[in-house]
C-alpha cells in the first residue's frame, strides 16, 4: 500500500512538473531536443530535487541524465512558478554532484545560482 502511494506522489510531482515546466499556453516553441532533456531530467532527478523530499546523493541514472541534458536550455525552462514547486537549492545540489555545477552568480531562469561560498 505505501509503495502504491508514493508512486502515486512521484507520478503526480511528474505531471505537475512538466505542467509547470511546459504550460499550454506558452506561446514560446521549445525545441524538441530541449524537451526531452527536461522530461528526462524529470522522470530521472525529480525525487532528488523536490521540496518536501529529503536531500540525498542522486541515482546514477540521474547523473547520466544530467551529463546528457542542455543545461542551459533546461535552464531557460525555469519559471517563477518552477521556483516554488522545487528546491532549487537540492537542483544546484544535484548538477554539482553530478559534475555539471551550475556557475554561481548565474541565473537558471527565474532562479539565481548562489555565491560559491553559501554552495560549500
């Protein structure tokens, strides 16, 4: 039963991701390679980047899917809206591990990257 429930969770944190990430009414055309980087990262990194999760090291198939990914293209993804439903600072978190490190001081989105000293 609990195993039913968080895939529930998981399979709705997806839809409301790629909603957030990919609304309808988004007059902007995104590319299609750029696409599936973004739902592959979901479908892969999701459970590491969610707000209510606790912060552990990311799955292997994560990282191949962040060393795959068009960082910046994903990056140019990131709504306000993508801001509130994720843990931005669990995503820096991720990409570092991961060995893609998102510079700091730099914007990914709607979201500013911190200053090295605070990514420790």
């Amino acid at each position: 039963m609990a195993m039913h429930f968080n895939t529930n969770i998981f399979l709705l944190a997806f839809f409301v991701i790629t909603g957030i990430l990919f609304p309808s009414d988004n007059n902007m055309v995104v590319g299609q390679g750029c696409k599936v980087d973004v739902v592959n990262l979901v479908n892969n990194c999701g459970r590491f980047v969610l707000r209510k999760a606790p912060r552990i090291d990311p799955s292997p198939q994560c990282c191949a899917a962040v060393q795959k990914a068009n960082i910046p293209c994903a990056c140019s993804q990131v709504t306000s809206e993508t801001v509130k439903a994720l843990d931005m600072d669990k995503v820096v978190f991720v990409a570092k591990f991961c060995g893609r490190p998102l510079p700091p001081g730099s914007k990914c989105g709607a979201y500013n990257v911190p200053p090295a000293a605070y990514l420790g």
